[in-house]
C-alpha cells in the first residue's frame, strides 16, 4: 500500500490512496489486456524503472488488486493478473481512456501499439444502451499483430478464437485511433485500414462503438 494518505472520508481519495501513485494506474491499463509476465509489463511501461515496477506490483498484490499466478507447462512461468477485485478498475480505466482521447497528439503510423489501440481506444468506447443484448466477434491485424475483440450479451468478454469473426480490421494502428477520434471516416482512411465483413456486421460495429466527434475536425 501507498505509505501517504489523503486521509478524507470520501470514495475517490480512498481509491487514489491505492491506485494514485505514479505508474499505478497504467500497470492496471496493461492488466487489465490480460495476464503478465514482469518483462510483458517492462515492455508495455517504457521509461519505468525495474524496481519501481517491483515496488508497484508489491503494492497493489498487498491492496488485493493484484496476484501472482502459475501457468502450466510448457509455458510454466510466473505471470500478474487482475483478481476479481482489481478486475473493478475496468469501468475506471475505460472512463479515463475516453476523457484522455481528445489530449492525444495525433496518432502517427507505426507509433502506436496494436494492443492500445484495440483496448485502450476503441474497447472504452463500447456504448453499453446499444449494446445490451447483442453480440460481435471482431479479429485485428494491426501492424503485423493479431487481437480479438468479443462483445457478447452487450459485455466485452474474452475473445473466442476459433470461432469465425464477424468483422477482421487489418491495417495500421494509428488509422484504427483515427477513427475512434472522429477525425477520419472508414473511406478516407483507405488503404491505411480496411474491414471485411457483412453490412449487418459493419452496422452493428458503428452502432456499438459510435464515434461522437471527441477531436473537432478541421
């Protein structure tokens, strides 16, 4: 735990009492993608120190939003996961992703990571009224990278891999941010990023992730 406390009867400063220090939140940002291994959470905080991280994860394994878990073999390696209390962070994360979305510079091919822009971005802006009841299988291949995206029953749940996707995005990442942002459409955006899939489908994924406009355009 933090060694400093607001010391306020109030939700908000009990929660940065935890999750207020530096990095904190963004060790959460990459847990919250899924399991990983201190190099995994290295490579994904650039700029963090070894023993900073180590000091992070301690704090946040001692507040009970972190643990430590064992995968089987081959892999047997020791990876960090979100327990079931960390894992309440999700709506936090997700709101201050898409008030941060306007501050951004704007994305540059090749400069943004796949995984950010997938979760980080356009994962936030799933609207939750339009998509109650409803599902869709998603597949990327940003930048040479695969990842899933599954909204089913309204939620974003862990991806079904070997299920056939609705919708397979491929392109770059920065195109994917640009129109999350609104400040490009899926035509102007052409080759840089294009999508396969149904017009049902491609309905679908405009009415449950809508762009509202979040950087004017010129």
């Amino acid at each position: 735990m933090p060694h400093k406390s607001y010391d306020q009867y109030c939700g908000i400063a009990a929660a940065l009492d935890v999750v207020g220090d530096r990095w904190t939140l963004l060790v959460l940002r990459e847990l919250s993608f899924g399991r990983r291994r201190f190099t995994d959470l290295r490579t994904g905080l650039p700029g963090i120190a070894s023993n900073l991280l180590t000091d992070r994860l301690r704090d946040l394994e001692d507040a009970g939003l972190v643990e430590q878990q064992e995968l089987p073999a081959p892999a047997a390696r020791t990876v960090y996961a979100l327990t079931a209390d960390g894992r309440r962070i999700g709506p936090v994360l997700a709101a201050l992703a898409k008030f941060g979305l306007p501050m951004l510079d704007d994305p540059v091919d090749g400069g943004v990571r796949p995984r950010t822009a997938v979760h980080g971005v356009l994962a936030p802006l799933l609207d939750g009224v339009a998509a109650a009841g409803r599902d869709l299988l998603v597949r990327f291949e940003l930048d040479g990278e695969e990842l899933w995206l599954q909204v089913r029953g309204g939620r974003l749940e862990r991806a079904d891999r070997t299920a056939r996707p609705d919708l397979v995005l491929t392109g770059s990442a920065a195109a994917l941010v640009e129109l999350c942002r609104g400040t490009a459409d899926l035509a102007t955006l052409s080759p840089r990023i294009t999508v396969r899939g149904s017009r049902a489908a491609q309905k679908t994924f405009r009415e449950l992730f809508p762009v509202a406009q979040a950087v004017p355009t010129a």
